[in-house]
C-alpha cells in the first residue's frame, strides 16, 4: 500500500485526468439496506451506501471490505458482484468535476450481532438500516439511485 499523506500532493479526485475508481457495499437485513450519510464531497450530505476509493495496490474486493467497516465497524465478506455504476458529475461550466467507476457488492455481515445497528465513522455522519419501502423518503446519491433502479430494490 501507498502511504494516504504521500498521495495528497497527487490528490486529482475533484477536477481529475482520469477516472477513479470505488467500491460500494450493499448490507441487506430483512429488506432493510445500510445506509450511511455522506461526510465529504462529492455528495456530502446525501444518503449513499458505503464505499470509498480503490487504494493503489489493494484487490476491489478487500477495499469493500475495509470500506465497509471504517465507515460502519461491520465486518463483512463478499457474496458477489452487485452492478457497476458510472459517476459523472459536471460543475456550472460543464467540465467534469467528478468521475468515477462504482464496483458495488453484495456483502454479509461475518462477526457481530445481526440486530446490531451500523455506527457511523470515518468519513460517515450517520449509519442505518433502511426499509426498502422508506428509500425514497431519503436524499439518496443519484449514483445510488441507478443502482437501486437496476437491481429493483425500492424504486421498482
């Protein structure tokens, strides 16, 4: 792995030269998904599931993984691929001010109690588990909403 403060000087996420990439985990209890609130842009403020970079060197299974429990302290493992997702954002002057390449995964919870809640941490201000049927009563990425379209989960 590459030190995270070594990369900061390299940082091009907000205006980029090419594409990043990242992860998203979907945690389903008894049709309710995790959801956790974004801390940072893009889309601070907005419900997303979690999910996070792609660091350089590091397998896109084992990044969900990570991801999923710095943001939520669940630890979990991959079930399968849930779909991928192209994040296209464009500032007031049409240029490209965020692009990624979303891998999504199913995932299980491996350790804990299942009716344990999610805590927010890292770059999360809230975790929670959501009825399907409640999805669209919240301010979700549009990037998790195409996602939630394909796989008909709450926006049938």
């Amino acid at each position: 792995m590459v030190d995270k403060e070594e990369l900061t000087a390299f940082d091009t996420r907000k205006y980029p030269v090419r594409p990043h990439i990242g992860v998203g985990v979907l945690l389903v209890r008894d049709n309710h998904l995790m959801l956790v609130k974004r801390k940072y842009h893009p889309d601070a403020g907005y419900w997303s599931i979690p999910g996070g970079h792609l660091d350089l060197g590091e397998k896109v299974e084992i990044a969900a993984v990570r991801e999923t429990f710095e943001e939520t302290g669940f630890k979990v493992k991959v079930s399968r691929l849930a779909g991928i997702i192209d994040k296209i954002m464009y500032d007031t002057e049409g240029k490209i001010e965020y692009h990624y390449v979303l891998l999504n995964y199913f995932v299980e919870q491996i350790e804990g109690d299942d009716n344990q809640p999610p805590r927010a941490a890292d770059d999360a201000l809230d975790a929670r588990f959501v009825p399907f049927e409640q999805l669209k009563s919240y301010k979700l990425t549009e990037s998790l909403i195409e996602l939630l379209k394909q796989l008909k989960i709450g926006y049938n």
